[in-house]
C-alpha cells in the first residue's frame, strides 16, 4: 500500500459539465475526509465519512457537490454543472479510527480546472 | 468559530539561523493544534502535534493557550526545511482539520 491516491492528477472540464473523482484510502483506514484547496490558500474542508457514512458535511459543499463511500473502501467526488469557481485543488485524506489526534494521511490531490 | 491564522506567506531565512512561524488560532475550547508540510512536489503531511510534545526534524511548537498560539520553531534552519508550512486547528471531539493560509519557507545556502 502506497498510502491514499486519487485518480486523476488533473482534470480539465469546460464550464457546465459534470466531474467525477475518485479517492482510495489507506486500506485499513475507516475515515476518509475530502477538502478543497484554492491557489495561496490552505486546504479547506468539504465533508467526512467514517466506513460508508457520511458524517459531516461543509456549508461549502453546495448542491451540486456530492460524494460517496458505497462500500467503506474508496470513495467518490462528484461536482455537477462545473463553474469557474470550482476550479482548484481537491484533496483526499484518510485515517484510522480511534481519538480525534489521529494522523492524516493526504492524498496527491486531483487538480480541477474549469474552462 | 474556529479559525488558523498564519501572518506570513512568506519567510525567507538564511541557513543555520533560527526559524519561527507564527500561528495563531480562534476556538472557544481546547483544541489538537497540528503543523503540516508540503515539501515541492510532494503530499500534504503531518510534521508534529501539540499532544505529542515531540521534536520532529528539529522542529517544536509549543501551544500558548493564552495568547492562543502555536508557533513553530527551530534553532538552526537548514536548506530541506524550504518548504509550504501549514498549521491546523481540530476542534474537540471533531474530525475535520481547519487550516490557516500557510506560509512559504525558503532557507537561503
């Protein structure tokens, strides 16, 4: 296991369209959070499951923002109706269960350019 | 409402002088404070916590709960701490990291 990844690098979409992304945690890993990161900004956070709930959800994460963890393994990202303001960096990570301190490990992340 | 601040974007240090990095957080509580580095191209990855007290690659930080800050330090920089430093706050009984703007560290030979 190389630690999480994200599938793919970079995507380029054009205003409109839909993105799907797709993350695969650290196999042992029973929490996988999503967060967003625009250019001289920090990562921000967008929602988190614990194995395939969905616990938490950002104010940022609008309608046309949804993700999943069918099966508690991998998990997926789905922006629909893509705008320019979407563009940006999309950053997986993952972490076992257990106290709140726990590590996270992040992802290479999947960078979303909006044309 | 939790929130990171981290004055500079960026810093500019010559080798073997001190580094500081400032962080400054808002929580109404006891939070984990966190510092993350992104070494050029490379992942996001954690460089030490508050609760472990630990010293990782020389580096130290020491949670100031009443001036609210955790500033990172090391005495003597050397040229692989060039790098994006970011620090983060998790609130209690929370997952989800809440990071400050990072500051670019650039250690000058």
């Amino acid at each position: 296991d190389t630690g999480v990844s994200q599938d793919p690098r970079h995507k380029i979409t054009k205003r409109g369209q839909n993105v799907t992304f797709r993350c695969d945690p650290i196999s042992e890993h029973n929490r996988l959070y999503w967060y967003r990161q625009t250019l001289g900004q920090g990562p921000e956070f967008l929602t988190y499951f614990q194995n395939e709930a969905q616990l938490e959800k950002s104010r940022l994460l609008s309608d046309r923002f949804s993700a999943e963890r069918p099966k508690g393994s991998f998990s997926t990202l789905e922006i629909q109706r893509t705008e320019q303001g979407d563009s940006a960096m999309y950053l997986c990570a993952s972490s076992p269960t257990g106290g709140p301190s726990y590590e996270q490990y992040f992802g290479p992340g999947t960078r979303l350019t909006v044309t | 409402a939790q929130r990171v601040t981290q004055p500079e974007k960026l810093l500019s240090v010559f080798k073997g002088a001190p580094v500081e990095l400032k962080c400054n957080y808002s929580y109404s509580g006891s939070p984990e404070l966190f510092w993350y580095v992104q070494y050029s191209r490379q992942r996001l990855q954690l460089l030490l916590r508050h609760i472990s007290r630990e010293s990782i690659k020389g580096f130290t930080a020491d949670l100031n709960k009443g001036e609210t800050s955790f500033h990172l330090k090391k005495p003597f920089a050397q040229e692989e701490d060039s790098a994006m430093y970011y620090c983060a706050l998790q609130g209690w009984g929370a997952q989800k990291l809440v990071f400050g703007q990072g500051t670019r560290l650039t250690i000058n030979p």
